[in-house]
C-alpha cells in the first residue's frame, strides 16, 4: 500500500499534569516528523496540574504543538471552567454516552490538509467500576452509524477500568470502526493487534507524564492511602517522564486497520 493510500494517525496516551504536558509538547514535532504523522489524538483529561481535568490555557498548548483533537474522561467533568472550554473549542470532546443535557460533545470530524479525508474521533466510557452512563456497547450503534454519513475512519479512545470492558467493546466494534484504543489506567498494555475485521486495538496505550509514580502521582501519596486507608491529598509526580501511545496506519478507501504500534519514549 502507498503512502498515498493511507493515514498514520498518533495516538498520546493519558497526559498527567505538568510533567505530561511539558513531555508532550517537547517529543510531539519530532514524531509527527518521524513518523509522517497525518493526524494526532492526545487524551487530556489529566493534564491539569492537579490531574483532573484540562483548562483553555492547557489545550491551546496542545495544539499549538501539534495535537489535533483532545479526547477526555471520567475527570473532564471536575474542572469547573468547562463551559467555557467547550464553548470555546470543539475539537477538546468528552466521553459521548454521558446523558442528554451534559456541556460539550463526544466526537469530532475533521478534514486532512488534502480537503477530501475525513477522521471521526468517538471518544466512549466505560461503565465498569466507574459512573452508570448510557451503555457504550448500545450507544456506540447510534454514534457511529451517524459518523459513517460523513466517513469510514473512525477511531475510538475508550476510556474505562476494566480490562475486560474495554477487550468486549473492541470484539463489538471489530470492522465497524478504524481502531478501538483503551485509556484511563495509565499502564501500557502489550495486546496491540489488528482485529479479524480490521479494526486496531489495544486495551490501554497508557501515560504520558512521571513514570517513577503511582499512575502519575506521587508514590508516597499512593502508599499513604493503600497503608492506612485513609483520605490522603493527591500530588502529582514530575519524576522520569515519558510519551506512551501508539501509532495506527489506516487504509483511506476502507477505512480499515493496517497497523498499529505501541511506542514509549523516555
């Protein structure tokens, strides 16, 4: 297949706080250059300085780097400026299956600079040991039948715990979508694979951000916690930060999986 023929979407895992954001915007243009990268995803729903949430400031860093569309979480929802993030920029969207009513929306499509490809990014939540919003199973059929009017790439950040969630909603969506890319546990999985029906998938890309942390925060926090199981403030770590995400190559005719790879920068 030409180069012609397809798009290499990068895809940044979860971006935590400071360190994440300082992480991200320092390796983005050398991989969008190495990787000949059409377009790029980034998860900001940690990338607040607390971890939870993303401001104005925040994003328009992101995309000044180089970051096409932000997709959330369960966390997008406790920064209070949302209404005016939202309003003010539609490519930053949030888990689509939150009920009717809520500020913002849950996919974006944008046009490549060759005025005729078109990418839907669907971003779903999970409701395994999270919040009990709409189904993403039932949900993701409505959503992406609308989404096909305009395109055939369509890619899913799935944002859940449970890896068994996240590996039933990859098998659901397997052919009906480009590719189907887990968030929220911060862990970089090792199952990255092409489904039989040709959609990408991995259950967690992972983070970007301190490494040398608890899931992004500081490691005598999360001790803290688990020993005494007591409430304990959150700091977010800066300690060894690097990039986790996956680079995904897409067929622009069938809108079908070519390849995906995971890739972890120190």
């Amino acid at each position: 297949m030409s180069s012609t023929d397809k798009i290499t979407i990068l895809f940044i895992a979860d971006v935590v706080g400071q360190a994440g954001c300082e992480t991200l915007v320092k390796h983005l243009p050398e991989l969008r250059k190495s990787f000949a990268t059409d377009f790029v995803i980034a998860n900001g729903e940690n990338a607040n300085n607390n971890g939870r949430g993303i401001t104005q400031k925040i994003a328009k860093r992101f995309f000044e780097a180089g970051v096409d569309v932000i997709t959330g979480g369960n966390h997008t929802w406790e920064n209070r400026n949302n209404p005016e993030l939202f309003e003010a920029e539609d490519r930053v969207i949030r888990p689509a299956n939150y009920p009717d009513g809520n500020i913002g929306t849950g996919s974006y499509v944008a046009t490549l600079k060759d005025n005729a490809t078109k990418i839907a990014v669907l971003n779903l939540q999970g409701r395994t040991f999270l919040y009990p919003i709409l189904c993403p199973f039932r949900f993701s059929d409505e959503a992406i039948a609308q989404l096909k009017v305009q395109t055939d790439i369509i890619f899913v950040d799935f944002h859940a715990e449970a890896t068994a969630e996240k590996i039933a909603l990859g098998w659901y969506l397997d052919g009906k979508v480009s590719a189907v890319v887990g968030t929220h546990t911060h862990v970089q999985t090792a199952d990255e694979r092409i489904l039989p029906n040709g959609t990408a998938y991995i259950t967690d890309a992972g983070m970007t951000g301190a490494h040398h942390s608890v899931i992004g925060t500081k490691i005598e926090n999360a001790l803290y916690r688990f020993i005494y199981q007591t409430p304990c403030k959150f700091e977010i770590s800066s300690d060894d930060p690097r990039l986790s995400g996956v680079v995904v190559e897409i067929n622009k005719t069938t809108g079908k999986a070519e390849s995906i790879k995971r890739i972890h920068i120190t």
